[in-house]
C-alpha cells in the first residue's frame, strides 16, 4: 500500500469535487476528504446514492457537501459552464479535483466491440474529463495550490486483451494527464497527476471479475493513502507523476 500517514486535519478549508462520488473508490475518497476537513462537492448520475453520502457526511460532523447530479455520458459543454457558474458563486476557487468515474463497457475482441460502446466508454472516460476540467480549471487557478488527479489503471499502462475501450481510455488519460501536467509546469502551481488504484473491491471489479472471491481485494477505504496525499499540501511539489496506490 502507499505508505501515507495523512494529518487530521491535511485538508481543512479545501473545496474538492470528486467524480463517480456515490459509489466504489468515488465514494470512498468524498468520504475520507471529507473527514481530513474538505467540503467535498459530489458529483455522480444516480442521485439516491449521492444523497445517503452527504446525510453520511452530515451525520458525522464533517463540513457540509454539495450534491451535483450529472450524468457524464450525456452531459454538455453548457452543463460544464453552468457547474463552473455554480461553484464560482458559492466558494469562489476550487482546490481539487478527482476525475475518478468511468465506464468499463465490454471485455471482448477489438474485432467484436461494438462501436456505440466505444464511443459511451471513450465519451465518460476521456471527453467528460476534458469537459469538465477545462470548465474548472479557471476556479482551479483561484487556488493557491489545487491538485488534479485523474485515475488510471493497470491496461492503461501495458495494453491487455479484450479490455478493448476501457484499456484505450485509460492509456487516453495518462496522455492527458501529462500533456496537462506539462502545459501548467512553469505558469500555475496547480498540479497533475494520476492514480492507478489497483485491484479494488468495488461494483466495477466483480463486473469485470465475475469469478473472483471479492474478499481478494482491498477495500476502497483501505486504498485512501495515496488520495490523500495527492489532496493535500504534502504533494506540492509532485507533478505529471502516476502513482500506484497499492
Ligand atoms: P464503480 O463502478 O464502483 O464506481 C464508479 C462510479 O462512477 C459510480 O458511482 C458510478 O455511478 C459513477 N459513474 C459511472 N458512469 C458515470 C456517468 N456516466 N456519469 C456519472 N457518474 C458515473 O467503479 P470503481 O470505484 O471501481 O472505479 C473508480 C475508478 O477507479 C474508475 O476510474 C476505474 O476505472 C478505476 N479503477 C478501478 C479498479 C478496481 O479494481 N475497482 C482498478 C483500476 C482502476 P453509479 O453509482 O450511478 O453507477
């Protein structure tokens, strides 16, 4: 695991969105930002699920959230404006931002994927994080010291058989990532990098592994380390960098 120790209060003050936020390793990572001080703003496409986040949120006394349902396959570029609009209004800067929700599609040959899948992983994994970081990224710049972090995997690195769009995507991200990363390098303090989560117990997972006993893998809570540190001042100085988190 990423040998972390995070300070209690590592983020307190901090406005942080994350992606994906009402589920998995999303879900995970508003909760634990919430709880080192952030006020997290949760943005996902099923609306219940952001709900009980933030009633958890509240219940435990950390800073109180903000719920952006958005569905990322089908949201505009106006959609973007408008969140950026939104949250220019309400906290005036943004500190982070988790572009952490994506879309696994199908495990099949490069012969048989069907084209309309492609375009709906490629659109939630890569076009929605162009979107809606270049929406943010005047609101990131309002910040003395905002973090972006995308999420990569293991098929984003070394290409693999039959992961077909997603495998694509995530090599799409790291791209992106590094492209961004380098764009801010000498001109802003934001920083950009990505994390490969690894195999974690989450929906996605079993999806992708209908045969493996669950229990195999970390829990998203137990993969917080690296996110946090990415989160916080402690990773000033890290930039264009993938880390694994296990
Ligand atoms: P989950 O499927 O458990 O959770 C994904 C979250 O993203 C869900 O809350 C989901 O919403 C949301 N989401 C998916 N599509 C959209 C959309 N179109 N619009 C808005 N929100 C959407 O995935 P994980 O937590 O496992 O994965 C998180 C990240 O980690 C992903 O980027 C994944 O690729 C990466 N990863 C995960 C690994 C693992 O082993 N789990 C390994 C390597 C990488 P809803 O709740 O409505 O379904």
């Amino acid at each position: 695991m990423f040998d972390y120790q995070a300070p209690e209060q590592l983020l307190a003050g901090r406005i942080i969105l994350v992606t994906g936020a009402g589920d998995g390793i999303g879900r995970a990572a508003a909760k634990s930002y919430a709880a080192h001080g952030a006020t997290v703003v949760l943005l996902g496409r099923t609306l219940d699920k952001l709900e009980s986040l933030y009633d958890e949120i509240e219940a435990a006394g950390y800073p109180q959230p903000a719920i952006v349902p958005l569905n990322l396959e089908s949201a505009t570029e106006h959609e973007y404006m408008e969140l950026a609009n939104t949250l220019e209004q309400e906290f005036g800067r943004l500190d982070g931002l988790l572009n952490n929700a994506s879309s696994l599609g199908v495990r099949t040959a490069i012969e048989n994927y069907d084209p309309s899948i492609w375009n709906q992983v490629m659109q939630v994994n890569v076009n929605a994080s162009f979107m809606l970081t270049q929406a943010l990224l005047p609101l990131l710049h309002e910040s003395s010291d905002a973090s972006i972090v995308f999420t990569s995997s293991g098929v984003g690195r070394k290409g693999r058989a039959y992961w077909g769009a997603y495998a694509v995507s995530k090599f799409a991200t790291e791209g992106f990532m590094e492209v961004l990363a380098d764009e801010l390098e000498n001109t802003s303090p934001i920083r950009v990098n990505c994390i490969n989560p690894g195999a974690t117990r989450t929906q996605m997972r079993v999806t992708a592994y209908p045969g493996e006993p669950p229990q195999t893998n970390p829990a998203p809570a137990d993969i917080m380390p690296v996110y946090l540190y990415l989160m916080g001042a402690d990773s000033k100085e890290i930039n264009g960098q993938s880390l694994n988190a296990q």
